[in-house]
C-alpha cells in the first residue's frame, strides 16, 4: 500500500486507519484468481474498480440505472484516463440484472439511499456461492444488504480512491489510496484473500483487515465532519477553520457524533478524532462528493451521516441538534421545485 503523505494532518489521518490493520502483507498472497465481477452503481467509484479490474483481465458487468451511460459503454467501451494513463475497457453493461452474467462477487458502489435496490440486484446477478462486498461511504449499508443477502454473503470495505465521471462512458481516476476490506465476523478467509489478490492486480491497494467495522466508523466520524457543511455552505474543508462560526459549529457536528459512539460502545483508534479532522481540514480545498452530487442535481448521502447520528441519538435520548438542522438544511439543498410557467409578475 502506498499513500502519499500530504503534511501532518495526512499523516495523522492515515495512522487512524493504520492502527486498527493486523494483516499480513498482500505480497505474500500466492492466488491466481479469475473473477466474474458485477459492479453494482456505475457512478464514479464503480467505474474506477471496473475498469481497472477489466484492465487486468477480470470479466465484469456494469450495471446501472443510467440508460445513455449504459448504451455508450456497450458502443464505445468504458474509456478511462488518469493515474494509469488512458485505455478503454470492453465490458458487459446493463440497465437490467437479469441480462447480466452471473458473477462471483457483486461490488455495490451505490450511494447509500440506493442499496436495498442494490441488495435485490445482487441477488439476482449472484451466484448461489456469489457474496457482495460493499464499498460505500455512510452506515447502514452493511445491514441493508444483510437482510437481503444474508450475513455470510456480504463483506464489507471502504475505498479511499477517487474520480470523476466526465461523461458517459468516461471516467477520470484521479486518487489511488487504499481499498479496506474484511469479513463481518473478522476472519480471515480464503475468499477474502482471493478478493486482495485480484485488486492489488488491478492497483487498488487492498487492505485487508480484522475489524472492518472499526474502519467504517472512524470514516463516518470523518464524513459527519466535512462532507454535509461543504456541501450546504459550498465552502471547502480548508476553509472552514478561516470561518468562526463555521468551526464551531463543526466542533458541535464533531462532539454530537463521537457521543453517539460512546453511547453504543463504540471505540475508534483515534485518541483524539476533534483534533486529526480540524488538522485534516486545515490542509484539504477539495470539492467534497456530497458537493459534487448536488452540483449534478442528485440526492446525498445525507440520511446515512448525519442524519443516522441525529435519528440514532434520538433513540438513545441523545441532544444532535448540530446534525438534525444539518440533515434538514441538506435536505432544502436537495429539493428541486418543479418548472413553472412564468406568470409575468
């Protein structure tokens, strides 16, 4: 795995992942897999992993809602530039599960509003062996795929790479960090190490851990932190330290969700989380996805960050005023009146 170090507060971000990480090195991994992959959510994300593992060799089926990006993958090929330079990939693409071919392992790269549909999709494309391995950001993926799935279909990940759909069928792949992945009941399985070793193949950097849930929740923290109040105020991360007012009310947003942690007995590597986002952010003028979905006229995933801490604390009796006016403020963000005639007053 390599991550470039971008100052401190990269650093310290990183270690957070870093500590809870008890595997052995993917080199020593000896497999020579051959997969059929489906790629639930060909957005963004799901075209980077497509097309770098199409790269490689790996048979995989796109499948998404998107009829034109769809039609031009099946004319054009899925075109890619960036990090691994500029290839196209020749790969199965739907709009339908049942015309894809059985895979081996569904990637459900969806945003999280989307994954019961994504569940249901997966268990149609799966194979009776087939297990779905998610990689979104957000919580409440896991258990919506569980129910459909069941528990020991399902692995969860987080992704740390990054890209741009510019078009249909054409996709930038402008971050390459790493790629968690681990079993619920953190076991080390032979499925798991197959897994690794196609990614590291396809340069996706896969990390393999024991607790996977701990990864997702140090991610949520951050998420809860940043992505929404980008999005709401269009400001970025670096900015938001030059804004008094908005800093504080991060803190609040910060302080809300670690106390939502504490209340389910939830612990994060991180000694002092408040401290590694405010470092981060000071650092980061990137245009957070959350911004990106509402420039492109698209839903959020707002109801999986902060408002899972607003609903989940009230359940427990807990104050989340910070994140519940942020959730409800997002949710004015992601309204589109219907079109008016002009009444020419």
């Amino acid at each position: 795995m390599k991550i470039a170090s971008e100052g401190v507060a990269f650093l310290a971000l990183s270690a957070l992942f870093s500590a809870i990480i008890h595997s052995s090195a993917i080199s020593s991994l000896k497999f020579e897999v051959t997969m059929q992959i489906a790629v639930i959510g060909a957005g963004n994300m799901g075209c980077v992993y497509g097309a770098n593992l199409a790269r490689v060799g790996e048979q995989v089926a796109l499948i998404d809602v998107w009829e034109e990006h769809v039609r031009r993958i099946r004319t054009d090929g899925l075109r890619m530039d960036g990090l691994h330079g500029k290839f196209t990939v020749r790969v199965d693409a739907a709009t339908d599960p049942v015309t894809a071919p059985k895979a081996d392992v569904a990637l459900v790269c969806v945003n999280a509003y989307a994954t019961r549909d994504a569940a249901r999709t997966a268990s149609v494309v799966l194979k009776a062996c087939g297990y779905a391995l998610t990689l979104q950001n957000g919580l409440g993926n896991v258990e919506s795929l569980t129910e459909v799935l069941g528990a020991q279909r399902v692995l969860a990940g987080l992704s740390f790479h990054s890209g741009d759909l510019n078009a249909p069928g054409q996709v930038t792949h402008t971050n390459a960090g790493p790629s968690y992945v681990g079993e619920l009941d953190k076991s080390r399985t032979q499925r798991l190490a197959a897994l690794c070793e196609v990614m590291e193949r396809a340069g996706l950097n896969p990390v393999p851990v024991d607790d996977i849930m701990a990864v997702i929740w140090s991610k949520f923290v951050h998420n809860c932190a940043i992505n929404a109040i980008c999005a709401v105020t269009g400001v970025r991360p670096g900015h938001i330290h030059q804004v008094p007012e908005l800093d504080e009310f991060q803190t609040h947003i910060i302080n809300e969700t670690l106390a939502l942690l504490k209340a389910k007995g939830i612990t994060v590597p991180d000694s002092n989380p408040l401290e590694t986002i405010k470092a981060y952010c000071a650092e980061k003028f990137h245009r957070p996805s959350m911004l990106q979905h509402l420039e492109r006229g698209r839903l959020t995933e707002i109801d999986a960050l902060n408002g899972y801490v607003a609903r989940e604390s009230r359940k427990l009796g807990l104050a989340a005023p910070y994140n519940d006016a942020l959730t409800n403020l997002m949710k004015g963000r992601e309204y589109r009146p219907p079109d008016r005639a002009d009444s020419g007053s």
